[in-house]
C-alpha cells in the first residue's frame, strides 16, 4: 500500500488499483467526463461506475479524450437486478456505451431475491469468453456468497459493500478474507454524513490529515479497495493523498470502535 499505483492481486490474478473514483450521482455528460478527467490527472487509474448511475459513456469518452491506454485503467461497472434475466445483452450494451471490448469488473449489482443465480451464470460464460477480466459481487453477504457457490464454479473476485468505521463490517471482512474474495469499500465517506465526526476530527488533527483522508486510510489499513466520489478537482486530488501516512493500532481501534451499524447509502 505504497502508493496510487499500489493494487490488490484478485483471485483471478488480475491486479485492481486499491484506490479508485466512484462516480455515482455525478450527472451525466461534462461533470463526469470532468471528474474522471481530474481522477486520471492525479494519477488513479481505476473508476468505478454502473449500468444504473446513467454515465458509463462519459467515463468512456473521458478515458478515451485522456490518452492513457485502455490497458492502464482498471474500469467496474454493474448489473442492475432487472436486467438479471438477460445479463448477456445488459452487459454488451454496458460495453457499447463505455466504448469498450472488455471490462475489468464486472459485479452483480445488489443480492436481489429472484435471477441472482441466473446472473451469475451469465457472468461465468463472460469471464470465461474474456469478456470481463474478473467478475464478482456487490451488497452481498457470506451466506448469499455461500448460497451462490454452491451453483457455481467461478469464486466472486469482489464483494463491494458500505464500509466505513460506522459500519465496520467485520465478520464479512474476515468472511470474505478467508474465501479469497476482495472487499471493497463503497460510501467510505459515509456520503458526508458522518465525515465530520468529532471523533474523526481529533484523529486527522493529530496527523495534519484531512477527516476523510483518514477515512480512506482506515478502510485501506483493513485490506480494502476503496472508492471515494468526489465531482471537486481539490477533493479528488484530496482523497488520493493517503500514501504518506500510517494509522497507528490505537488510533485503528478506536476507529473501529465507532461501528454502529450506519447505513449511510440509505439515510
Ligand atoms: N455497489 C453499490 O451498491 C454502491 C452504492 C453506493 C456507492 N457505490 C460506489 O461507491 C462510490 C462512493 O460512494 P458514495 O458516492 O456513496 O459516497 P462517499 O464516497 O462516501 O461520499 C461522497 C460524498 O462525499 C463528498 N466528498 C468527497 N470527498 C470529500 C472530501 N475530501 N471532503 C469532504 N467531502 C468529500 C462528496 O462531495 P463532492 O462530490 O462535492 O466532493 C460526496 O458528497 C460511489 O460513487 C459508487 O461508485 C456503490
């Protein structure tokens, strides 16, 4: 975890950025073709996005208008669960907006209850053809994880799932670990809500680092991918400056200990 370039090998042997963009909620058209713009300036090299955020193109033509390689960019997008009866044509048309013939990641968007098993299937035959590098999954739990292997072969390479020290998501951590499945941090920042804790104030204060510096930094020091929004150059820029400094234990516990089942994706 040295630097913005530092990646985590996936079960699949592809190496994924540890810190990306996430682009949900930036609109469509020049605010995101901007923020990746910006992101790929300051050096990340991994965006995440999704069928259902309506900005795959844009994040197509920013890295298209960027001039660095296809190659040296890590790029998620998602299923959405009403297309997870027809996950082939979703995912082409997925690769027709972004501009693509690959994709680095591709996650089954929420543990819907019907067509998961169905999606995953499709999944496996794109992974096998090449088309996605890797595949995996997001907002799922180790036992719908456990209910998904037991019709498949391909272990998930990602689960993405709310992660900050507000919702500290241990056991699935340590669950997701021992499978050999990466976890990876959406609204790390718990959206602003809790950004401004006290707490996490006090902290950053006593390394001259902003609060959500330390957020990313702590998610980071667990071993996560981590994928901060941010449409501010000044934030994007911010948000990647977490190379240079370590949590101490202490300061990782008491970090840990503000875990209050948040939910900030849903207040
Ligand atoms: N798989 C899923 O179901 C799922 C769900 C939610 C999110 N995600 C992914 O995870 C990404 C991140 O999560 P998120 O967008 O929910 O929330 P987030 O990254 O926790 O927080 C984003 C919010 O924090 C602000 N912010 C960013 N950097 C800041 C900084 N340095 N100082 C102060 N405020 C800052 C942003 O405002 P500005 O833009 O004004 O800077 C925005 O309001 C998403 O974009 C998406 O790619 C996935």
């Amino acid at each position: 975890m040295y630097s913005l370039q530092s990646t985590a090998i996936l079960n699949t042997g592809t190496a994924m950025p540890l810190l990306g963009l996430g682009v949900y909620q930036i609109p469509s058209g020049q605010p995101t073709i901007q923020a990746v713009l910006w992101a790929l300036e300051a050096g990340y090299r991994h965006i995440d996005t999704a069928s259902f955020y309506g900005n795959e193109a844009d994040v197509g033509v920013a890295i298209r208008s960027s001039g660095i390689p296809r190659s040296e960019i890590f790029v998620t997008t998602k299923l959405w669960p009403t297309d997870y009866f027809r996950a082939e044509a979703a995912c082409r048309s997925s690769l027709r907006k972004l501009g693509f013939d690959y994709l680095d990641l591709y996650l089954l968007h929420w543990a819907s209850p019907i067509g998961k098993r169905q999606a995953w299937a499709a999944l496996e035959r794109l992974y096998r053809a090449g088309t996605c590098r890797a595949i995996g999954v997001s907002n799922f739990t180790t036992t719908q994880i456990d209910a998904l292997s037991k019709s498949s072969s391909v272990v998930p390479a990602v689960n993405q799932v709310e992660f900050s020290p507000f919702r500290f998501q241990k056991a699935l951590l340590d669950g997701c670990q021992t499978k050999g499945i990466q976890l990876e941090a959406y609204s790390p920042l718990t959206r602003g809500k809790r950004l401004f804790d006290p707490r996490i104030t006090a902290i950053a204060e006593s390394y001259g680092k902003s609060n959500a510096q330390v957020l990313i930094r702590w998610s980071l020091q667990h071993g996560l991918v981590v994928i901060p929004k941010s449409s501010s150059q000044k934030r994007i820029v911010e948000n990647a400056n977490v190379f240079d400094f370590v949590l101490s234990d202490a300061d990782m516990a008491n970090l840990d200990a503000l875990d209050e089942n948040y939910r900030a994706l849903f207040k």
